[in-house]
C-alpha cells in the first residue's frame, strides 16, 4: 500500500516511501507465513526503525512443501530512486536447528572490498534490513530458516546507482537505516559521497582526488585527465571538503560551473539554490576589487545568470574575473579547512567557452 507519510521540502510536500530493507523484512515474514500457516496474505504490517508501521502488499506468492516465495515492489515515494517499482522477493526454507540464514540471490550485489557493512564475498544486504528480516520472522516462528532476497530486475537496475563505484558488483543493494524512504535525503546523500571517498582511497590512494558537481563535471574531469578519482559531491561542498580532508588526502582539484562556483568563491560551502543565490553579488565583489565603476556593476547586478554576467565581463574585458574567482575559491577553502598550506586548485567552466585553464 502508498505510504501516505509526506514531508515539505523547497515549500514542496513530497511522499515519503519504503526502503528496499523494508520489502525484504515484509516479503520475508510473508513467506514464513505462507510456509508455517499454509495460508497466503494479501498483506502484511511490519515495524520500521523509524517508529513507523507500514501495511505491505505480497505479490506473486508460491508455496511448496517446504520453501515459499513471494515479493514486495518497492516503493520510493517522490524521492527520485532508480530501484522504485522493482519486486524485491524473498524464500524461506526450514532448517533443522533455529538460526536464520540471510543471503542474496540474483540481482543482490556482493560486496568486493573491506569497509563497507559486511564481508567481501557477502550479499549487499545492510545490518539493518537483516536485523529487521529476522525480527519479522521472530514474531511468526522460533523455527530455523535460510531466507534468499533476490530481485529480478537487479542486474540492470544497478548499473544506475553507484554500486560499482562503491565495491558492490552484480547487483542493487539491500539497504534502508530507518526503513522509509525520505524523498531527497541529505543524509542518504552524503552517506553515498563517502562512501565513493572510500572507494576512491581504495583504488587510487591518498594523493590526489577530484570534486565535481554532477555528470557534466564528472565527464569535463576525465576528458581532462586530472589525476585522482573522481567524486560527485551534488551541493554539498562544505562536508565532503571536510570529510576527504580528514581522510588524509593529500591534495584537492575542485572543478564546476560557474554558476556554482561563484558562490564558492565567495565562502559558500552549499550551493543549492534554496539555500543560497549570490552569483551576481560574487561577480560585483571581484569586479569591484578591480576598482570597476559603479555603472558596469549595475549592469551585472541586473544580469539573471552567471553565464550572461560572465559574457558581459568578457564582451567588457574582465575576463580574468574566472581567476580571480578560481583564486578566491581556492583560499575560501584553506581557511575552511584551517590549513592555509594545503593543496588544493579550483577550476571554473562555462557551457559557451568551456574550462578555464589559466
């Protein structure tokens, strides 16, 4: 069933979902259901971590003599989430003693290198997701069983996510702290930036790494060959500067738009536009350290985006003001980090004249 749970974000009411973990504690106690009572339920109500009661619809249920089967589609609410509408299926089978085994099937990723949530070699399923499986099944049976989670569509669904950045292969992850899915979660998206930090330092090491803010960066990033691996930081410049700083990573390249890194150059460490609109005020406080006069700061003042302030500074002969903003971004972030030594260069580029280099 829809959850109907909603949260206001930008002025914005969003439906809130369920976690991939949630649909496999449900599936799960379903299936030990159908196996233990010989009957198949329409739905079932399990408990979340986050104190929220969820009623689940079980679909395409099967029941042998001593397995059962069934799955949960997984829903994501308004969060933008490549594994919502999968089936998330779940099979018990007895065992002998009372354990619960939990692994993965097909479409479940395993996991290929140490420090995430299990052992290399082990299901992408969370401790989470798995403590909330066996409680479900705890509350039908003191019966041993091996619980398989697997989801069809895994395969394919995770080549959208970063799974094989992060060291999980041949699938989607089982994952969910609080078992709702809350749309567009800050935490959710920081967990994933560093969690592709990690990654980073695993391959590549701690001498060099590259921040950029979304696709286009990432693929101006390789087209320049900068060395080090890349990560994708969204907004959130302040906490994953802070983050690879206290890694250890010896040197930082930071490559964005002009757009966004207007604002970074100014000591703006979140530049989502909710939170902060101060472009045009970033070309007149650099244009006004040249000693600019009044009337052509007036006139980017009035300018609606970075891109058109930048063309007038150009058209005007201020084209040095990239620079100079690459320049300030760079010593905003010294003193953001506390180290005015450290390493780390900012690179600014344009959709028309593309990456400055100077």
């Amino acid at each position: 069933m829809r959850l109907d749970l909603y949260v206001i974000k930008d002025g914005k009411r969003l439906r809130c979902g369920y976690t991939t973990g949630s649909c496999a504690a449900a599936a799960s106690k379903a299936a030990v259901l159908m196996l233990e009572r010989g009957q198949i339920p329409r739905f079932v109500e399990i408990d979340t971590p986050a104190g929220i009661r969820l009623k689940l619809e079980i679909m395409d249920p099967k029941l042998e003599e001593n397995k059962a089967s069934c799955c949960v589609i997984k829903d994501g609410g308004d969060d933008p989430d490549v594994t919502d509408g999968m089936k998330i299926y779940a099979q018990v089978e007895r065992r002998e003693d009372k354990k619960i085994s939990i692994d993965g099937g097909i479409g479940i990723g395993r996991i290929t290198r140490k420090g995430l949530f299990g052992e290399v070699g082990e299901a992408a399923i969370n401790p989470v997701p798995k403590r909330m499986i066996e409680e479900e099944i705890r509350k039908v049976s003191p019966k041993g069983y091996n619980v398989l989670i697997y989801a069809p569509e895994g395969v394919e669904i995770s080549k959208k996510t970063y799974n094989e950045k992060i060291g999980i292969k041949g699938g989607i992850s089982i994952i969910g702290t609080k078992g709702i899915v809350y749309p567009m979660s800050k935490e959710a998206m920081l967990k994933t930036i560093y969690m592709e930090v990690d990654a980073i330092e695993d391959s590549y090491g701690k001498d060099e790494i590259v921040l950029v803010p979304g696709n286009y960066g990432e693929k101006l990033a390789k087209s320049l060959e900068l060395k080090g691996g890349i990560v994708k930081v969204s907004n959130f410049i302040g906490e994953s500067l802070l983050y690879i700083y206290k890694k250890g990573f010896k040197s930082m390249t930071l490559l964005g738009h002009i757009g966004k890194f207007a604002k970074l150059s100014i000591g703006i460490f979140n530049t989502h536009s909710s939170i902060s609109d101060a472009r045009m005020e970033a070309f007149v406080y650099y244009l006004a350290l040249k000693g600019v006069a009044q009337p052509f700061l007036q006139r980017i003042r009035k300018c609606l985006t970075a891109e058109e302030g930048l063309k007038l500074c150009i058209e005007e002969g201020y084209g040095d003001i990239v620079r100079d903003m690459e320049k300030g971004a760079e010593e905003r972030i010294r003193r953001y980090l506390k180290d005015e030594a450290y390493p780390v260069r900012v690179l600014i580029y344009s959709m028309e004249r593309g990456v400055f280099m100077g």
